[in-house]
C-alpha cells in the first residue's frame, strides 16, 4: 500500500500497490479566504460598491442607448443617400 499527497488539491490518498487502485482520500484542509470576520466585511463591502458602480454604468449606458440609436441611423440615413442609386446585383447577373 503506498500512501501520496496529490500535487493538485493537497489531498491524502491510499493507494492499492498490486492494482493501482484508490482505497481511500481524505481531503486537504480548506484555507481560510479571510483572516477574521472584519477583513470579510470589509470584502462584502467592497463587492456591494463594485455592484453599485456596475449598476450606475449601466443605467447611464441605457439612459444615452436612444441617443446613440438615433445618432447611428442619420449616420445610416447619411450613407443610404450618397451612396449610387442602382439596381442591386444579383449573382447570377454576374455569370
């Protein structure tokens, strides 16, 4: 029986010599994202201003949308009228 600790996730595994099989794994202790409780509320603070600037960018992004819109089209308008007027071609009017 070989024992070995997984270079990926830490974990502890037995391991059958002869088959090469898996007897048992015990899961590498999890870390600890946040020393203490204040660093933590700290970082939920700090995600709730991240969502809340997100939020303002967006709803001032959806408050110029019809400008923008409207901008676009004359700029459309603009091209359809210099463009040459004429038949569109077709493909099979290029054989």
């Amino acid at each position: 029986m070989l024992q070995t600790v997984c270079p990926d996730c830490g974990a502890a595994l037995r391991i059958d010599a002869e088959t090469g099989a898996v007897l048992s794994h015990t899961s590498a202790p999890r870390k600890r994202t946040f020393e203490d409780l204040e660093t933590a509320a700290k970082a939920m603070r700090e995600q709730d201003d991240r969502k809340e600037s997100i939020f303002r960018q967006s709803l001032e992004a959806e408050k110029n949308k019809e400008d923008l819109l409207e901008k676009r089209f004359a700029e459309a308008m603009r091209k359809a009228k210099d463009a040459p007027a004429g038949k569109p071609l077709r493909e099979f009017d290029l054989d």
